[in-house]
C-alpha cells in the first residue's frame, strides 16, 4: 500500500517586513510552497505543477528560502 500526497492548494497572501507574497498553501497539510521553485518547475516540465518543488511548514522557513534565491 502506497501512501500518495495529493495537495489541493489555494493561494494565500503572507506579509513580511512589509512586502506581501502570494503563496500556495495545501489545505489538508498547511504546508506552503516556494512560488520561484514553482514558476521553475512549472516552466521546465511544461506542465501544471503539482508534487515537485521546496515546501514549509511555517512562513519563516519559507522567507529563510526565499533569501537564498538572490544569493
Ligand atoms: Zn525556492
């Protein structure tokens, strides 16, 4: 028996420092995905997102990730 992770994301609105990020959170998990590691994805596979990118728990691990990505 395989157990298979099927997110139903929806779009939130996180703030931080004053800037607001669009992100995708899954309603069942709460986990929340990177939206540059998912234009990536999305752009390289040519197809619609759905179980490959960086997710997080909570909103400052994501920014902690976000960072990473003007490095
Ligand atoms: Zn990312």
């Amino acid at each position: 028996m395989a157990i298979v992770w099927e997110p139903v994301w929806e779009v939130v609105v996180i703030e931080h420092e004053g800037m607001r990020i669009r992100v995708l959170k899954d309603r069942e998990t709460g986990l929340l995905a990177c939206p540059i590691c998912m234009h990536e994805m999305r752009s390289k596979r040519k197809s619609k997102f759905e179980d490959v990118g960086r997710f997080f728990f909570d909103v400052p691990s994501l920014i902690n990730h976000l960072a990473t990505h003007a490095l």
